[in-house]
C-alpha cells in the first residue's frame, strides 16, 4: 500500500513493480483522486486502510514530510 498518489507516488510505484512488488492501492486525502486510479492501481481515501489488508504503507508524499507516525 502506497500512501501518496502524486508524482512521487507513480515514481515508487514504478520502483516496486521493477523488482516484482505487489502494490494493492494507494491511499491519499485528495477527494478528486479518491476512486480514482494511477496506473492501474487504484486509488483508496485514508481511512480505508483499516479495512484492508497489506503487509506495508510506504509513505510517498512529501506533503508528509513534517508529520511523524
């Protein structure tokens, strides 16, 4: 699971699929992108990662950047 569906989000998506990763979705605040996909994969608002199930969320926002988790 990708947390970001920018620019930086497509370029660590290319990266995991380079090397055979599975990406399920991504999850991002942006109303207009929610249901939405990027390449492919689709695109999920936040609070639907407590119902889905993955094995990591990759933080690829740099609107983020500040906040810690």
């Amino acid at each position: 699971m990708l947390y970001g569906a920018g620019v930086v989000g497509g370029i660590v998506l290319k990266i995991l699929k380079s090397e055979n990763v599975n990406v399920l979705g991504f999850l991002d605040d942006s109303i207009s992108k929610q249901g939405d996909q990027l390449k492919g994969i689709d695109i999920y608002p936040p609070e639907k990662a407590k119902e889905l199930t993955y094995d990591a969320l990759i933080i690829a926002s740099f609107r983020h950047s500040e906040k810690k988790f």
